[in-house]
C-alpha cells in the first residue's frame, strides 16, 4: 500500500488552490471549481470542493512542507493571507519549523532542514 494523494476540502478551492500555487506550487491538473492537483513527489496535494470530497471541511489535518528559506516563505504567506501560530521552533540538528493558518483557517507547517554538517 502507497499513499497517492492528500486533499483539503474548501467551499472556494480556486481560491484555496490559488494561495498555495502562490507559495510555490505548480498545479498539475484542474477541474474548474471542483479540484485542483498539484504536483507533489511521490505523493499529490488537491484541494476538493465539498461536491468532490468524502468529508466537510475541517482544520484537523496539517500539511507540512519542506522549504528552503523558512523566512522567506513565511514573509510570502503571510502577504498571500497566512497568519502566523506562534513562534518559529528550533529543533537543533533537524531543522525549525513554523506553524501557519492559511486564508482557510487549515494549519500547516513550514520545515527547514539544518545544514548538513560536514
């Protein structure tokens, strides 16, 4: 068994999916007003409207996603709508995260790895 896909569900998913292809991702199909797929590897992130969607909308999952500059990318999303949760947290030779709210009120996390040491 693999997981294929994630989904958010969103009354407005262009403009769910809008925000995130804002923030760096690159839409690989649409379905007008339905469902928006982007390219993930190995697995996709959709966002559904509630007619595509086996559940109503819920803020109970997070999405965490790799990024190289954790600033930068926090200053992007919070300019596209974002709103910061509390305060970036560092886990030594991990990395640090941060904690968003995109302009759907769904969490997600924000992961930059440590440099690798040498």
């Amino acid at each position: 068994m693999k997981l294929k896909q994630v989904y958010l569900t969103a009354v407005d998913p262009e403009g769910l999916a809008a925000f995130y292809e804002a923030l760096g991702l690159t839409i690989r199909f649409a379905d007008r007003g339905k469902w928006i797929q982007f390219i993930g590897d190995p697995t996709a992130f959709c966002v559904a409207s509630p007619a595509e969607s086996a559940s109503e909308q819920s803020p109970n999952a997070v999405l965490v996603f790799e990024v190289g500059d954790l600033e930068t990318t926090i200053a992007r999303a919070q300019t596209l709508g974002a709103r910061v949760l509390g305060e970036i947290r560092d886990m030594g030779a991990h990395g640090r995260v941060a904690h968003l709210s995109d302009p759907h009120n769904n969490t997600l996390q924000l992961f930059q790895a440590a440099p690798r040491q040498g």
